[in-house]
C-alpha cells in the first residue's frame, strides 16, 4: 500500500511541474482533486491506481501541448525577425533559401552542417532611419611637376634640369615638360633633343617676339606638344627673313598644340604655324595673322578641336598633304592673289565634323564628307572687308570679314540638311535663298 502510495505522490509532483505556467489558482486546484484520490482506504487503491495513471497521462499530454506552443510561439518570433532583416538587407545581401526557413530542430541556430547556406555568416543590419555614412576623405590633386620653369624678362632664365639660357634664348636639350612664363621683345624658345626625345612645352602667360626668326624653333624632337595652359593668354610674333624656319611656330617633326588658352599670332616672316611633317591642333581658341599661309604643313594638317579664327597672307590653311577637318569651329580667309585659297589640300580636304566657314578666291573643296556642304560663288568678287554672312534656315551661323578680296565661301557643318533654306549675306544684304540638296551645293551670284 505505501508503494501504491508513493507511486500517486509522484504523480501529483508530475502534474505540479507540467502546470507551474499555468497559474497558482489552476495548480491549487488540481493539487486538491489529487490529495483527494490520494486518501483512499485500501479497498479502493487498485481503483485509485487506474485513477492516477489516467491523471500522469493527462499531465504528460498537457506538458507536451505546452512545449509545442512554446515551440510555435518561437518559430514565428524567429520567422517575423527575419523577414525584417530581409527587407532591412534585400538591395544588398542575397539571402539563401534555407536561411528563410527554420530548422529541423526548431532551434534558430542549427549549427554546421557542412552546406554553405550552414557557413554563411549572419548580416548586420541598420534601421533604414539612421545609415551609417563611410567617411570620406578627400585627397588633393598634386600639381603638377616641370623638369624645368622659364621665365622671360629681356633676359631668360631657367630654374631646373635639361635647359640652357644664352641671352634672351632658352634651348630645351633633353625630353621632358617644361613651363614658360613672362614677355620679352627679342626672345625665342629652342628645341633641340638629340635623342629624338618628347617634350612638351606649357604657354602660361607669355608674350615674346623674336626679330630673327622663329619665336618657337622645334629643331629636333620626335614630338614635341605645344600646351595652352588653362586660362593663359599668349602672344608670339616673328621677324627677319628666314626662309627655311618660315614660322611663328616652325617645327621640323610632328607638332601637336593642345589646351584651355588662347594664343595670338602675328608673322611677319611667312607663316604662322608650320612644319616639316604634320599640324594636329586639339584644343585651344587661336587668332593667326599671316603674311603667307595661317597654318602650313608638307605632310597633314588635323583639326580635331578647338576655336580658329585665320587671316592668312597668301592661304588660309595649306597641306601639301591632307587637311582633316573632324572638330572645332574653323573661320578661315585666304590672301589677294587670285590663285589663292581660304583651304588648300593637294592630296584632298577631309571633313568628318566640327564646322568650317571658309572665304577666299579658291577653296578645295571636300573629297569626303558626310553632309551636304555648301559653295558660294561671286562672279564679279566682293571687296576687302566686306562682311559675309551664313544663314541657313533664318539663323545665321557665322559671319567673316576677310582682309583681302574674295570671290567665293564654304561652309561645312552637320547641320546643314538637305530641304534646308541656306542664304549668303553680304554687307547685311541677301544673296538669294537656295534649298540645300545631296552633296555638294554650289550656287553662283552674278
């Protein structure tokens, strides 16, 4: 019978831990309805035995339904926690699909398993209300460095390497960048690389004339770059007659002049820019005032940008070789001679874009192109500086005012199409309106 007896105590005691969560009232009254089948006489233990395994089934059932809520309650606390951190995260992190559900075992870390969902380390997440912002920090530019600084003032001299000073003449010996600055009446810049070497000169302000030549003289140099420095605003001018470096800017190789300045140019020798090989400009607004050509070159001349206002002496632009016109603005005006040109290209004029107003007595006209292009012929010429005017479509495009007499004008541009209405404007009168076709428009004026 205390056997019995021990066994229902252990019963209630069961029942006691099950429903702890359940309430004092709850577990009060179920601890009385157990002491009260303890009590049994010994007639009624067998019945009473039946009784309190009922209840142990009871207890373990409820202790099982209450571990399973528990369980449900932390599977949706789980699951809700990370469906935040996905839309916190979904711009940034894929999510693996076994992270979007729960284990198998119901805890939220299952442990490693050897898959690399298991391996993925977990996601830091911030409430979208208060980013963290990187610090950034800012690093100057350095300026830049010169292997050489020039300064001009009646004399020259030089702080650096790879220079040499006689007077009021700098000679460049070796490869390298280099920086000139000042005015001086009678000075010239001379490039001399024994190595065949690049140099590359920067303009920041200068205003230099040179009576016996030349005020830039690139002898020797495999290239040699010519930089408007940004802002700068430079003069050179020529003098003498020297007929073999006939240039303001005379260069026996490549010359290539690029930059954010302007520069002016007066020769009174021949030419204003020329060389022995080719011309390329880049960039960089230039007026040139020329006893003969503007710009010359025995191999190619290439504008690929840049403002060019041009009043040459004999031609506007010459090439012995090509001229390629692919960008900038180009206003060009030839010389009085009647064989003379605003653009003379032996081996052909080249147009691929940017825009070119050209008037003079001749012109070459396009070999290549691909907008129709327009030609304006006077019969009877127009006098010396008379203004002309391009106006396609009511709006005037350019105008020019050459020095000397001219009989006709170019214009290539890409926005001449074809069904326009083009008008040539002379001394603010109309010429008559044409309407552009395919190719070239050549229209003559009595």
């Amino acid at each position: 019978m205390n056997y019995r007896k021990i066994i229902a105590w252990a019963a209630v005691f069961t029942m006691l831990a099950a429903f702890t969560g359940c309430g004092k009232e709850e577990a009060s009254e179920t601890f009385e309805d157990i002491t009260s089948v303890s009590v049994v006489s010994d007639q009624e233990e067998t019945s009473a035995s039946d009784e309190t395994s009922e209840i142990t089934k009871t207890a373990e059932t409820e202790t099982k339904k209450s571990s399973e809520t528990s369980k449900a309650v932390k599977t949706e606390v789980k699951s809700d926690k990370k469906t935040t951190a996905k839309a916190e995260v979904t711009s940034v992190v894929k999510t693996s699909n076994s992270g979007e559900s729960s284990s198998s075992g119901g805890s939220e870390n299952s442990g490693n398993n050897g898959s690399p969902e298991n391996n993925q380390q977990p996601v830091s997440t911030k409430s979208p209300e208060s980013p963290q912002i990187p610090t950034v920090t800012m690093t100057d530019v350095p300026e830049k460095t010169y292997d050489a600084e020039i300064t001009f003032d009646e004399t020259v001299s030089a702080d650096g390497v790879n220079v040499r000073t006689d007077g009021s003449v700098v000679s460049i010996t070796a490869g390298g960048d280099y920086i000139v600055r000042g005015s001086s009446s009678n000075g010239q810049i001379y490039v001399d690389t024994a190595a065949e070497e690049k140099v590359e000169i920067t303009l920041d302000n200068i205003d230099i004339s040179y009576g016996e030549g030349p005020a830039i003289l690139i002898n020797e140099a495999k290239k040699c770059v010519i930089k408007l420095a940004d802002g700068s605003v430079n003069y050179l001018r020529d003098g003498g007659n020297d007929k073999v470096n006939d240039g303001v800017i005379f260069s026996n190789d490549t010359l290539r002049i690029k930059g954010g300045g302007y520069l002016e140019i007066n020769a009174g020798n021949a030419h204003g820019i020329a060389s022995d090989d080719d011309v390329i400009i880049e960039s960089g607004e230039y007026l040139i005032n020329s006893i003969k050509s503007g710009i010359f070159a025995h191999d190619d001349i290439t504008v690929n940008g840049g403002e060019l206002t041009i009043f040459g002496g004999t031609n506007g632009i010459k090439s012995k070789g090509t001229v390629n016109i692919n960008g900038g603005t180009s206003l060009v005006c030839g010389g009085v001679k009647e064989e003379k040109s605003s653009v003379y290209a032996a081996a052909g004029l080249y147009y691929r874009g940017g825009c070119l107003y050209a008037a003079g007595n001749a012109v070459t006209p396009p070999s290549e192109t691909p907008d129709p292009y327009i030609v304006v012929n006077w019969t009877k010429g127009a006098a010396a500086d008379s203004t002309v005017g391009f106006v396609l479509g009511g709006t005037e495009f350019a105008s020019l005012t050459p020095k000397n007499p001219f009989k006709c004008v170019m214009m290539l541009a890409p926005d001449i199409l074809i069904g326009d209405v083009f008008t040539p404007v002379l001394d603010g009168e109309g010429q008559g309106d044409f309407t552009v076709e395919e190719g070239q428009n050549l229209y003559v004026i009595d």
